[in-house]
C-alpha cells in the first residue's frame, strides 16, 4: 500500500475534468446537465458504484436504497457518486445458467471501470455470480475498490419448522415427488422459505462467496453476514461509501489486497464455513485476474487443516442470520486464527488480525470450536482418478458417509433432457447401489455448466425411502444442495473427457478417504471408446454463446476466458 497520499491532480478523473483544450470544459457541462453545480463535483474524487440492481434481481431488491445510503456516505466524505448499472446475473430468472454470463459481467465492470472517469467503485453484488464477476472486472481495471454484500434473506418458517432456501426446498421437493406431502404443503413451504429480499440465507454459493470475499479483505469486516433488511445493512453501506473516498486518496487497490495469503486465507476459511462447490472455481477465477496461482492441489491441501466450524445449512442446521448473531465472521476467523495470515490488509486500512481484535463467539453450538467440530475435516474434497484425471469435486460434510467408499454401476444420461425424460420411468434399472452419471453439463456441452449436478433422485426410490446416491457429473450444483455429488469432472465430457466413455453398467469407484475416482474398465475397452468418440455439435453458431464455448476455460482453471485470465492492466483510455 502507498503510504502517499494522492493530490487532486493525481486524481484519475481529473483527466476527464481538467482535461486539455475544450475535454474539461465539455464534461464540466455534461455533468451540470443532470442538475450538478460545479461544487458538487470540482476537485472531488469521483466514486462509481456498479450495481447489479434489476427487477428480475429479487435478492437485490433493496439496492436502490442501498445505493442511497453508499451516496450518503459518499457525499459526507467528500466524494462525488455515479451509478453504472451493469449486468444483474440473477440467478433465479437467467437462463440457460447465470454461470453463463459471469464472465460478461466480469468484462463489463472491468470496462466501466477503465472507461469511465471514476477513481474508485463500490462494487454492489450478492447473488451468486455478481461477487466473483465483481471482483474479477475490478481486480483487472485494479483502482480502489470495496465490496458491498447484499445480506441474506431472514430465516424462513412454516408451521414449526426453521426453513433455509433452497435447502430445505431441495429436501421438501424430494417429499413432495415422494407423496409424503401434497401439492398445497409443498407451495406453502416453498413460498415460506423465502420472507424477504436477500440472498440465500443457507452458507449456498451466494453467501459462500460473500463471507470469502470478505476474508480476502475486500469488504468492511464481517459485513458479510449483516441480514439484507437489517438497519445494520444500511449502516455498513454508508460506511463503505464513506471509507472508499479514503481508499482514493490512498490509492488502496485491489492488488494490495488481494495477495497469495490473503488467497490462502480464503481456501482455508472455506473449509471451515463448509462452503460451496463453486467456490473453487470463483476463487480460482478471480485469483488468476490477480496474476496469482490457485490450483484444485491448494484446496486439496487445506482440506485437512480445519474443520467444519460453522453449523449451517446444508452442512449443519442453521443459517446466515444466526451466524451473524453468533459472532459473524470475524468470530469464525478467530476460531481458526492458527492456521491464517493475519499480517493481509483489508480495505478498512488495517490487517485482518487488527480487525479480528474483541471477536466474540456469542452462540458455542452456531460457531463450535476445533475441539467440538461440526465436521472433523475439510468440507470439500478434491478427487482425481481415471473419471477425473484433472479433478472432481466432492462437499462430504454434506454427503451420506456411508456412500464416500462406494463402487456401483453406472447409469448414464447422456444430457439433461434425456434424464429428465427417464428418471421417473418405473422400468428405468437403477438400485440404490447405482451411480448416476450426467454427461454434457459441463462449461461448453451445456454450455454454461448448469447447476444439474443433484441429480435428482429416481422417483421409484424415493418411494423407498432413499434420500441419497452417489452422483457425478462434469456439471456444477447449487451451494444450497447436498448429497453424495461429484461435480465439475475435468476434462468435460463435450471434449472427450473419460466421462463421455462411460456406459450402462460400468462400475465406478468412489473413495474420498483416498481421493480416488475412478472408471473401472480396462485400457483395451476405453482406447476402442476413444477411437468411436465424436465431438457433439456446438451449441451456439454466433454472438457471445459462440464466443464463451470457443474461449471458456475447464473448471479447474476456474472457467474465465482464455484471453481474459491473465495478469496486467489495459492502458487507460485516451480522452478526447
């Protein structure tokens, strides 16, 4: 971090308003068209704020207040605010698969950012693909930056029952197709599970990456886990629009921040928050933008370093709103404070240790200690093997341990619509004992790589009682499911990764103690498939669907674009 404070002529912005001939002249009136005087905004640093704010965004339903409450801030500071608005990436409404489109909105804040006079931006996110597409289009533009979570949604209730999104939704729709209850409970329920705008209230992919930002030490200390509709929200908000006009006159980067300890800090956190699947492949993202190697092999090492201490949904019993009550996060990092770097800078100014002093575990059963886990080791577990010989993802704090030393044949679906239309057949052959396997859910087959990796479970075994099954897939799943599911299996099927060879009946290998996955045919069977195997036609012809299949990288390379995910700054725009 500079230790010199900028001058205002140092100011970014300042090549826009005090530009040379008629440049300054002609943005000092376009601003004063929006009803601006000259000293609303005249040597003041100028803040943008992107905000992933749409209708169709139902969890940031509450950022046009937001966004007033970062202005206030702003303003108190001495700053001046400007709203860009940039891609939503809902997760709810956007289809094919909001993955899809996080590397746009990764483009596209990177861009806003370079192309606008802003000297530094709040970055307004929370669903699940808006904080890593934030992040990753801040960390290559690299001017000040602070993130503001948009909270999880309140806890839900039907009847007598604590309901976490999605959940308990997954486990009710199971009942529901099970016949245990009826269509109007299963209604009830699901409306029931969702009181407020916010993100998802489980430790799902949104509030995974939120608290992992968080400890990477882009946002205000344990603003990640403040309830969206909480007044504390809007307190924190005001913070931040006030703290990043510090930041400016800092010159507080990203690239400051976000170091190899701070990276680390994160993958051992997210092992003891028991986060989800996709934070691996978000994490690996946004650390390549920052020039800074992180494999599947680093989260495959902290696996064992710490154990699951948070007791949430879907790993544990309760949600976000508890956690933060509990202590929120800093109380969780002080737990594990052993086996972090607590020496990384943090947007506030001070090291992440400084901003842990006073952590207080208010509730031992929501944040346990390491002598009374919820989980004894790392929640996730990386595989590799003859199905995955670049790795496989497993969460087995949120499998049936029964299953993690599992050999069954193979029953395969050859895409989404071909198991949708055969996995309520009562004459499909599967026991509990079968391996389900997905192909074409990957980054390019889907492409997008769907949140299809549940694999639902047949409905014939619903009916007797089997809640669980070893699952695999190159797909990925919502951070909200659980089960015995392998996901992101690399190399994809669509580009002749081994499970594109996988046939009816093949016996497959599942040993997490050991780390394995394997196929178990012999080399003479899988060299015959090899030669047989044709690649499928591309799903896109043209736009930015044929652009992301032609330049996705696979998931253990975190899934940007292979011109995107490279360290260095794009030369500032020229101003005319």
């Amino acid at each position: 971090m500079s230790t010199k404070r900028k001058t205002v002529s140092e100011l970014r912005s300042q090549r826009w308003f005090s530009g040379p001939g008629a440049v300054g002249p002609h943005k000092h009136r376009r601003i004063k068209q929006a009803g601006y005087s000259t000293e609303d905004f005249k040597d003041k640093p100028v803040i943008g704020i992107l905000s992933t704010w749409s209708d169709f965004q139902t969890c940031h339903s509450h950022f046009p207040e937001r966004i007033e409450d970062i202005k206030r801030g702003i303003w108190q500071a001495g700053g001046f605010p400007a709203v860009i608005p940039v891609q939503s990436v809902s997760e709810s409404f956007l289809r094919p698969t909001s993955m899809l489109y996080r590397n746009l909105l990764a483009m596209e804040a990177e861009e806003a950012i370079r192309a606008h006079p802003v000297d530094g931006v709040v970055l307004l996110g929370g669903c699940d693909k808006t904080g890593p597409g934030l992040v990753m289009g801040a960390a290559s533009a690299n001017v000040p930056a602070i993130f503001v979570p948009a909270g999880a949604m309140l806890k839900g209730r039907w009847r007598q029952h604590t309901l976490g999104t999605g959940s308990s939704t997954w486990a009710a729709e199971a009942d529901f197709r099970a016949g245990k209850i009826n269509q109007r409970e299963w209604t009830q329920m699901a409306e029931a599970s969702v009181r407020s705008t916010g993100t998802c209230n489980t430790m799902g992919t949104a509030s995974t990456m939120a608290t992992l930002i968080d400890v990477l030490g882009l946002s205000l200390p344990s603003a990640s886990t403040i309830p969206a509709v909480d007044a504390e929200h809007g307190r924190m908000a005001s913070l931040a629009g006030r703290r990043i006009v510090e930041m400016v006159w800092e010159d507080l980067k990203p690239s400051d921040i976000v170091t190899p300890a701070a990276l680390n800090n994160a993958v051992v956190a997210d092992m003891a928050i028991s986060g989800s699947t996709n934070s691996l492949i978000h994490l690996i993202a946004m650390a390549r933008r920052f020039s800074h190697d992180l494999s599947l092999d680093s989260f495959s090492a902290a696996s064992e370093l710490v154990p699951v201490i948070c007791n949430l949904m879907p790993a544990g019993k309760y949600l976000m709103e508890d956690l933060h009550f509990a202590g929120g996060l800093m109380a969780v990092l002080d737990v594990i404070r052993d086996k972090l770097d607590l020496s990384c800078m943090t947007v506030n100014g001070k090291t992440l240790g400084d901003n842990m002093k006073g952590a207080t575990v208010f509730d031992a059963d929501v944040i346990r200690s390491l002598d009374n886990p919820v989980y004894a080791s790392g929640a996730i577990v990386v595989l590799k093997g003859s199905l995955a010989p670049r790795g496989a993802v497993l969460k087995r704090s949120a499998a049936d341990p029964e299953l993690l030393d599992h050999v069954g044949p193979a029953v395969v679906f050859g895409n989404y619509h071909d198991m949708m239309e055969r996995i309520d057949d009562p004459n499909l052959q599967v026991t509990a004992d079968s391996v389900l396997v997905l192909q074409e859910a990957g980054p390019i087959g889907a492409p997008g790589m769907p949140e299809w990796g549940m694999l639902p479970i047949p409905k014939k075994l619903l009916e007797q009682g089997v809640r669980d099954m070893v699952r695999i897939s190159d797909g990925r799943m919502s951070g909200t499911s659980y089960g015995t599911c392998v996901l992101h299996a690399c190399p994809e099927s669509h580009v002749g990764g081994p499970l594109a060879l996988v046939r009816d009946g093949d016996l497959i290998r599942l040993d997490a103690a050991s780390r394995q996955l394997d196929l178990l045919v012999d080399e003479a069977e899988m060299s015959r498939r090899r030669s047989a195997w044709t690649a499928p036609p591309a799903h896109y012809v043209r736009g930015y669907g044929a652009m992301y299949s032609e330049h996705v990288l696979q998931a253990d390379e975190g899934c940007d674009f292979d011109y995107l995910a490279r360290g260095g700054v794009n030369p500032e725009p020229e101003i005319h």
